[in-house]
C-alpha cells in the first residue's frame, strides 16, 4: 500500500513539472531533413521547412535526388491567423492556392482549394465536437 502511495507521488511530481518546460523557440528557425545513403555516404536534401521570427511556418518543400518535387508558402494575416497556402509544383509554377475562414475559437471552419487560376476545385469544411463525458 505505501509503495503504490509512493509510486503516485511521484508520478503526479513528475506530471506536474510537465508544464513548466519551455517549448523549443521556432523564431527564425530553418529545419533541413538530410537523406544519407548507406552505402556512399551521399547526402540528398529530403525537406526544408522555415519560421518567421513569430515562430510560424512561412516555407515548406519537399526534395528527391532531382531536386525540389514541391514546395508551399504560407501566409498570415495581421493577427496571426493562416490566411493562404500558395503550393508550387516541381518546375515552380504554381499548383494551388488554399484560404481558410476560421471560427470564434480560433478553428479551422473552411477551407477552399483554387487552381493556380483562381478557379475553385473544392471546399473542405471542418466540425468540431465533444465527446460526451463518463459522468
């Protein structure tokens, strides 16, 4: 019985300092994903991903041994929220334009997907629910 009562302790010490650790700053940061081949040690650019100085995604690709296969840019507007994703294909051009409205929380609501004239190709929209409590 003592042992268990220990073992809680603990384990509740340990989940409350969980919070206090501080989330790595993602302020200007540029993440490279390397490939290395085992057997010549060559190192092929797998994906790039870069902040801006909010911390926020603002360019993504993804790379093979040709180069880039495609590559997203991402757009905020003024408060912070993810307003479009312009995504390029693998000669650059421009593939798709996505926009978002979001709810009063903050959440996803709709998304719309535009060809790289302007035209609709399709609407995704986002629900949001709870699962009913045990009580």
């Amino acid at each position: 019985m003592k042992t268990k009562i220990f073992i809680i302790i603990i384990l509740s010490l340990c989940g409350l300092s969980l919070p206090a650790q501080d989330k790595p700053s993602k302020s200007n940061l540029t993440v490279k994903e390397w490939n290395i081949d085992a057997g010549s040690n060559q190192k092929v650019l797998d994906h790039l991903t870069i902040y801006n100085e909010s911390g926020k995604k603002i360019e993504e690709a993804e790379y093979d041994r040709k180069g880039q296969k495609w590559r997203k840019k991402f757009e905020y507007s003024p408060d912070g929220k993810l307003q479009r994703v312009l995504t390029y294909d693998s000669s650059n051009r421009l593939d798709n334009i996505r926009k978002f409205e979001f709810n009063e929380l903050g959440r996803k609501k709709t998304e719309y997907v535009y060809d790289s004239k302007g035209k609709l190709k399709r609407c995704k929209v986002y629900e949001y629910s709870y699962a009913a409590s045990g009580d």
